[in-house]
C-alpha cells in the first residue's frame, strides 16, 4: 500500500533501486545532494543538477519542467553517503513565477522501478520560497528510509544549498540556473515570427541593420504548466464534434483562406487537409500546420499523464480517508473502501485516455493527409516527391532533420523541422554512451551510421538550395569514413576531395576562418563589394568526422571560431563526434558542444519540447532499403549546376 507522507513522516523503503517522480504546477528545477552521516553536502560533485545530471547511482533532469522522474539506485552510492535530498527551484529569468505560493502544489512520489508507488508527498503550505527541500532518502540502522521534508527557502537555491553546509552555495546555484539557460538549447525551438518580407533572402547589412542573417536564435518560450485539476473529473465532456480548429497555434502571417476541406457530417468532426495554417504561400503554411500539430501532441500528452496522476493521487487520498477510521480496517468496509477508489481511478483514467485517443486519432488523421503533401525540403526520404525532385531557384523555409514522436502512440510521427538558413550547427553524437540504444549498438556500426545520417543531411542541404549558393567540405582525418561519403565524392557535389591528416585539416580550416573574417568586416564596414572576387559567398557547410582525429590545439581553437561566428555570415557546421573522444580537452569545448543541436544516428529521447518538456523520441532520416534516391537527388544536383554554369 501507499504511504501518503505529511511533511516530517518517514517510512521504510522495500527496495533501493528507485524512481522518484515529481509533478509541478509550472516549470520547476530538480537537482539531488547527498550528504555525510551528518547530512553535509561536502562538495558540488555531490549535487546532481542540470549542468552535472549524473553522479554514481543518481541521475536527475537536465531542464525545468512540469514533470521529472529522478532515478536513484542506492546500493550504488559510495558508501560515504548517508542521505539523499531530493530539490525543487524555480527557474529564474525565464518569466515564470517566482515564488511557490502562486502555483499548484508540487507533488513527489517514489516509485518502484515498475511504477509501483511506495510513498508520496504533497508540498503544501508553501508560500514566498522559490526553492524547497522536498523530501530525503536516508540510511539508518543500515535501511533506507525517506521523510517528507518540504523545507521552502526564500532567498532560492543559493540558501538551501548553504543550509546543508556547501562551501561556494551562492557560486554554484548560478551556474545551476546558468545550466537551465543553456538547456533551453537542447530543446526543440518553436517557430520564429515571420515578418511579411518573409526574411528568406540573406542580405548584407550595416551594423546598425543586422538583417535577419545575423540575428540570434529565437529562444523557446517558458513552457506552459500542465496543472492538476481541482475537478474531480478532469476530463473534457465526451460525445459531440471534434472541434478540427487549432485555437491555440499561433501564426504572424495574416490569414490566409486555407484550402476547402470536405464537408461534415452531423457528430463528425471536419475531414483534415494540407495547409490549414495561415501564410504567406503553401509552405509557410505546411511548415506553420506542422508546428500546430507538433504542439497540439505535446498538449494532449500533457493533459493525459497529468489525468493520469490526479487520479492515481486522489485515489490514494480517498482510501487514507476510509482506512484512517478504525471501524473500515476490519470486516468488508476496507475492502469495498479499496474497491470503489479503484474503480474510480480507473473511470478517470479510462476517460482521460478516451480523450487522448480522441486526440491522436484526428492528429493521425491531420498527418495521413499532411505528409505527402509536403515539399521536399520537409519530406522523408521515402515520400515520391524526391523522385520528381528539382532544384530550387529559391530557398525553402525549412529543412527537416528527423521524425519525433512520444510512447502513447510512437507511430504518430511528427517532423522535426528546422529554418533555413541553419541558425546554429548540428552535432550527430556517435558516441556509445550517450544513450541506452547507442550502447546496445557496436562502436564500429554507430560510427558508420552516423556518418551515414551526415552524409543524408549535407545532401538535402545541397538539393535544396538553389544551384550555386551552397557548398560542402569534408574533414575526414583518417579516411575512415570514405564508404559513407562516396555518393557525394562520386557526384562531384564537394567543394573539393575530403580532407585527410593534419595538413588537410588545417587548409580547410584556414580557408573557411579567412572567409568569415573578410564576410565579417565587410558587413560590418557595410563594404560588400570589396570582397575578393574569388571568394565564394554563398552558404558553406563544413562536415567534421571523427573529431579531435588530426586536431591540434590550433585546429580546436578555429573549429570553436567557426561554430561561434560561421552562422552569422554562413558557414555552418555538421559534427560527427563521440564527446567522450575529446574530454582530453576538458571543459575547453563545452561552448562548442552547446552551440551544436545534438541529434542522433538511432532512436533516442534526448530532445525537449518548448510547451510541457517531453522527451521526444528522435528518429534519424533514412533511406529505403535498395531505394537509389540518394544518387537520383545527387544526381539532380550535378545537372542543376551545370544547367547553370558552376
């Protein structure tokens, strides 16, 4: 049975592999200490946070959210830690509240590694804290136990974190709440405003005009809580039409009249059709549907895990209340009592899902009718359009990187899209431990398919860009990925063979640092035309395997110098690259790593929506087995510059 904690109860815990869950009314920090027998924190290695979510048998969120799960496993903690705290923060700077008072009481359970609820705790009574001890994990007499604890402090992270004896609270809570800054990063970005100039040409601009090329990325907004309800019945009323409008999308564009959708009949909801979202033109208007869809899902999961928990939570209220009087605990009260929360808790769980199913059923339905309707810049490799392809005279609004999707139906697919020009570079991690898929999959193998997964990217790049205006180098140190890159190398689509050892490395480097610097000084001298008549202007993508392979110190420094400053005047980066194969360099290239959108050659929940904080399932792109489409498009794009003489 669960033991519905007050604050300062404490109960035995069964098992010490563990999950703890923790659900917010806003977006809230979660971090973990541990402390001595004393219950001293006796350094920043012993706090799990967002800028260090890993210490030996405890792992924590790398951003706020409405909703964390903490894994603990306690047989694995050294053998110095006596206590484990479990912390809640607000985040500062993001527009969010700034005290607890003014939203839902959070709430944590500990759970089995099954889901089984061993104890829970509702933090009520907070008030002007921003920060709160919520419960504890401790050792005694050789058996863990936790304790409510809902200790607010407010004056933040920074005091709680000196309450339990950290030297420097102040120093880290900073870097704590710089970590969540830059975890904003790591999380899908909704789409920019569009201005009606539709901001798709690269101009060159003064310094007082930086001009949409040289504007910084959009940063997400704070997410929207998913908040408990106070009904008992959380769920929408069920039966009559299903509303096909989105009220909640939000488009700069003024309406535009979307395409006449099929009639309804009496009960049924309106049929779905391609490019119901206001724009300027059909892609703007796919591209803005996407994102509505992308949202909507995220929304609607949302609302079914936070249904879910309010009923599991008010179940468990309703049986401490029957069983806290003596005369239920004996004859057939307590059972019946345990019956009827069960059942109720079942009711309300089987409504919210006849609600999500309701909800991805028209989301299903808006993609069967979306997906081959899309252009090809936003397409799947295996959608016909690639087959009729042609090279564009003008750039697309986006490119699509991937597929997303979340575990209450991981066939509803969503496309992960990103602007045109690239606003930042993209990081495809090789690496084994990044994820459990990548370390169930051979070194070798992962390495192949990330280059694979680059090699994909960089040709829809070149085939979707009009002929001329985009050009690809390949730093390949070694040589070892040669089988991934000779479609390119066989199209004749580079700017130049792959490079290879130290010398290589460097030519390409220099040569495309020269190009920055000289773009950089001529914008800002507003003094385009004294560019070199030999330098290329057009937007350059340099593909980076094997990193540090054949890198020296000089060699890091550019990269760091091209991933900082290349977007801004177009040149960007595609990085394939285990982290772990350049910890030599130490915290040197952490910049570099976060300013890189890090995807994935396998499947793997890494990304974060902008609205609640899912984990999203990545899906690379990939090619149908025995489909040539590759070459076809590649092929495309060799007669596209020929047809236009470069």
């Amino acid at each position: 049975m669960t033991a519905e904690l007050v604050r300062g109860q404490n109960h035995t815990l069964p098992q010490t592999r563990l999950e703890i869950r923790v659900s917010a009314g806003s977006p809230v920090v979660a971090g973990a200490t541990l402390g001595d027998e004393n219950g001293v924190v006796r350094g920043a290695e012993w706090i799990a946070h967002p800028g260090s979510p890993q210490l030996p048998g405890l792992e924590v969120s790398q951003q706020a959210a409405a909703g964390h799960r903490l894994a603990v496993d306690l047989e694995a903690l050294p053998e110095t830690v006596h206590r484990v705290t479990v912390l809640l923060a607000l985040p500062v700077g993001v527009g969010g509240p700034t005290r607890f008072g003014t939203t839902a009481a959070p709430f944590v359970a500990v759970t089995g590694l099954d889901g089984t609820e061993i104890a829970t705790f509702t933090l009520t009574g907070l008030d002007a804290e921003s920060a709160v001890s919520a419960l504890e994990l401790y050792r005694r007499q050789g058996a863990w136990k936790v304790r409510a604890v809902g200790q607010g402090y407010a004056a933040g992270l920074a005091e709680m974190l000196a309450d339990q004896g950290l030297a420097g609270a102040a120093e880290l809570a900073a870097s704590i709440q710089e970590a969540v800054a830059r975890s904003l990063a790591r999380s899908v970005a909704p789409p920019p405003p569009r201005s009606p100039e539709g901001d798709r040409v690269r101009h060159v601009s003064g310094p007082s005009d930086p001009g949409p090329a040289l504007a910084a990325p959009p940063q997400p907004p704070a997410a929207t809580p998913v908040q408990p309800a106070d009904d008992p019945d959380p769920t929408p009323t069920a039966g009559g039409p299903i509303d096909y409008a989105h009220p909640r999308r939000q488009h700069a564009a003024p309406p535009t009249p979307p395409p006449a959708a099929p009639p309804a009949q009496p009960g049924q909801a309106a049929q779905p059709v391609a490019g119901d979202a206001t724009g300027w033109s059909m892609d703007e208007r796919l591209y803005n549907q996407i994102w509505g869809m992308f949202e909507d899902l995220a929304r609607a999961a949302a609302a079914y895990r936070s249904a879910v928990d309010f009923a599991e939570s008010r179940m468990d209220q309703e049986l401490d209340r029957s069983l806290s009087d003596p005369r239920n605990r004996i004859g057939g009260a307590g059972d019946r009592a345990r019956e009827e929360a069960r059942a109720k808790r079942d009711e309300l769980t089987a409504r919210a899902r006849e609600v999500l199913d309701r909800d991805l059923a028209q989301l299903a339905a808006e993609a069967a009718v979306v997906e081959p309707a899309l252009p090809a810049a936003y397409a799947g490799w295996d959608n016909p359009v690639w087959h009729a392809h042609r090279v564009p005279m003008e750039l697309p609004m986006a490119l699509r990187l991937g597929d997303l999707h979340l575990p209450e139906r991981t066939g509803l697919r969503i496309p992960l899209l990103v602007r045109l020009p690239l606003e930042r570079g993209i990081w495809v991690d090789s690496g084994r431990t990044a994820s459990e898929a990548a370390a169930l999959t051979d070194s070798d193998r992962l390495r192949r398919l990330a280059m694979e997964t680059a090699v994909l990217h960089a040709a829809r790049l070149l085939a979707v860009y009009p002929p001329g205006e985009f050009s690809v180098h390949v730093i390949d140190p070694a040589g070892s990925a040669a089988g991934q890159l000779a479609p390119l190398v066989d199209a004749g689509v580079l700017a130049g063979p792959p490079a290879a050892g130290p010398q290589g490395v460097a030519a390409v480097l220099a040569h495309l640092t020269r190009r920055v610097d000289l773009v950089q000084m001529a914008v800002r001298a507003g003094a385009a035309d004294s560019l070199p008549p030999d330098l290329d202007t057009g937007e350059q993508l340099l593909v980076v395997n094997d990193f540090p392979h054949g890198f020296d110190d000089r060699a890091v420094t550019q990269l760091r110098y091209l991933a900082d400053e290349g977007p801004a005047v177009g040149v960007h980066l595609l990085m394939v690259a285990d982290r772990e194969d350049a910890s030599a360099y130490g915290p040197v290239l952490d910049p570099l790593w976060r300013s890189l959108l890090r995807i994935t050659p396998v499947a793997d929940n890494h990304l974060a929506d902008p609205w609640v904080g899912h984990a999203w399932t990545y899906e690379p792109p990939v090619t149908p087995p025995g489909s040539r489409v590759l070459e076809q498009v590649l092929a495309a794009v060799t007669a596209a510059r020929r047809a236009a003489g470069r």
